[in-house]
C-alpha cells in the first residue's frame, strides 16, 4: 500500500472550480457526480468551499501516490487522516475532512463512478464537545462596553446600536451586518427586527424598550428613518470623517468595530461578537429562562447545542479548584 505524504497546504476553491484530474480519467459519471455533490446538494456557500478544499487536498495526496479513483481504499484514507493529525491539524477539522470525503464518495458511488465508497468504514477521533470554546463576556464587561461608546457622534451612535442588537439579540455578527431598513418594523404591538440567519434560517425578536431607542436616536442621525426599505441599517464609516457611506457593513466589518471598541474600553480583545451569545444565553438560564426558550431566541436547532454556550457550571468548577490545600 502506498504511504500518504505529507498532506498538501492551503488549497482553495479555485476560480473554474477544477479538481484534480483523478476525477476526469474515472469518467464522465465521476465528474457528473462531483458536479452534483459540490453544486447540487450543497446550498450554504461555506460548507462548499470547506468541503471543496477538503476533498481536493485528498485527491492531490491520492493522485501523488499515482492511484486513480477506484484505487483508493480505507487504509489509504486512514493513512491520510494521521497525516492531517501529524500537520497539527485539530481533531474537530479531521472529523470535518472525513465527512466531505464520506459524501463526495457516496455519490461516486451512487452514480456508479466507483463500486464502494472507500471513506465510509473509516472511523475519525472521538471528539466530544462539552462546552463551546468562544471566550464569554461577563454582564459588568458587557455593560461597561456599552456606556463606554461615545454615542454623541453618528459613528458612536451606530456602533452603540450594533452592541446593543449583539446582546439584546444574541444575533450573530453576519446576520445584524445584514439587516436593512425595512427589518426594524412594528408589528402593531411592538418593534421587532427580522434576521436572516445561517443555514436558511429566518427570525423575528422583540426590541426591547432600551434598544429601541438607541436605534430610533441612531436612525434619526444618520437619516435614514424614509429610506428604501433595501437601504443597509448599518454601514460602513468613511475613514475617520464619522461620517457613513452607502456601503453595508459585513460580519468581518462588524468583527473589527467590536474588536476596536473592546480595546478603548479596556477589555480583553480576545472576545468577539459571539462572546455576547455565550452571556446572553447563560445570563438568561441563571435566571431560570425554560431552556426551549432560550433555545429559540439562540435561533439552534438541538437544544444541546445551546448547552454549548451554557457556562453555568465554569463557576463551580473554578470553586472547587481554589479549594485544593495544596
């Protein structure tokens, strides 16, 4: 058997979406079938890409070692797998490789490119995941970033508004990027904003009355109470004039005001937009917030992935460490 080398580095999805030509000299059923996998099945444009370049670092690796396609077997994955772990690879992105690579084989399989799908007897490392790895904030934390923005300029303004939709929301950085004017809307009882979240997903949360305001004094500012209803809520500032261009912020633009504004108010820069779901959730089950509910205003489908930002139980582990005598 061939011995996989070392795993090739940074590939990404090319510009005319080629794989390797492994996949072209198995036929025309193989490339039909990557087609369909890569194009076809999957919608979310991340998941494409992660699983592109998973499957095509594979396939590199296999062509080195002169296979072709029918001539991969589960000892050659598994060798390849160590290979990822042997480039410090995390067990969590293994686990992801190896489930591209079970799903682009299935259907070669499937469209009958190959006769039996090599990765599928495969087994990966035991990864249980007990609780998220994103750094929380705490409630002080959280209140001093807010009263530390100065809300007396419009770019203040907008960034007091951006925190706020975070915790009062436990909206992910994209989807607040998103928003649009015709997303703050009164429902007759109330104002809610609508959220077009990953995977598809669509939510509607209440305002709050606090939040409220911070958003009507930053739509009053900034002009845009008439606007379009396509007109981006929040956009980008033009350099440092604090005034704001046409161009809607993005999660990345999002990412880095929270960033700039956690370092002013003399904060850890290691937490992030997502740092105010983790407090947000947890906050709301120490008050004894129905897990279901919190669940749904997370926007999760599984209930455990909502334990996931649950750090309740941080605060008796680091009491029982500080009683060791030693």
């Amino acid at each position: 058997m061939s011995t996989a080398p070392e795993p090739v580095r940074d590939l990404v999805l090319v510009k005319n979406n080629q794989l390797p030509g492994i996949v072209a000299r198995a036929g025309k059923a193989a490339t039909f079938a990557a087609d369909e996998f890569f194009f076809g099945r999957i919608r979310n444009e991340h998941t494409r890409r992660a699983y592109f370049a998973a499957v095509k670092r594979f396939l590199v690796v296999a062509e080195a070692n002169g296979l072709d396609l029918a001539g991969i077997t589960p000892g050659f994955v598994g060798q390849y797998l160590d290979g990822l772990r042997k480039a410090k690879l995390s067990v969590a992105t293994c686990k992801q490789h190896l489930a591209a690579l079970r799903h682009f084989f299935d259907g070669m399989v499937t469209r009958h490119a190959i006769v039996l799908n090599p990765a599928l007897s495969v087994r990966g490392e035991r990864y249980e995941v007990v609780e998220g790895k994103t750094p929380e904030i705490t409630v002080k934390g959280a209140r001093t970033l807010l009263a530390s923005i100065n809300a007396t300029n419009l770019v203040g303004l907008r960034d007091r508004a951006v925190v706020a939709i975070l915790i009062y929301t436990a909206a992910r950085a994209g989807a607040v990027a998103g928003l649009r004017r015709d997303s703050l809307y009164n429902s007759g009882e109330q104002w809610m904003l609508h959220f077009d979240e990953k995977g598809g997903k669509s939510r509607e949360i209440p305002v709050r009355h606090d939040l409220e305001q911070m958003l009507f004094e930053y739509i009053d500012a900034a002009g845009i109470g008439g606007a379009g209803k396509e007109t981006p809520l929040f956009r980008t500032a033009h350099r440092k004039s604090g005034l704001l261009t046409a161009t809607s912020m993005s999660g990345v633009d999002v990412c880095r005001m929270v960033k700039r504004r956690l370092r002013d108010a003399g904060l850890p820069t290691r937490l992030s937009p997502h740092s105010f779901r983790v407090t947000t959730i947890t906050d709301l089950l120490e008050q004894g917030v129905p897990l279901e509910d919190v669940q749904r205003l997370a926007g999760h489908a599984d209930p455990r992935t909502t334990r996931l930002y649950d750090r309740r139980d941080k605060t008796i582990t680091r009491n029982i460490v500080e009683r060791i005598s030693i």
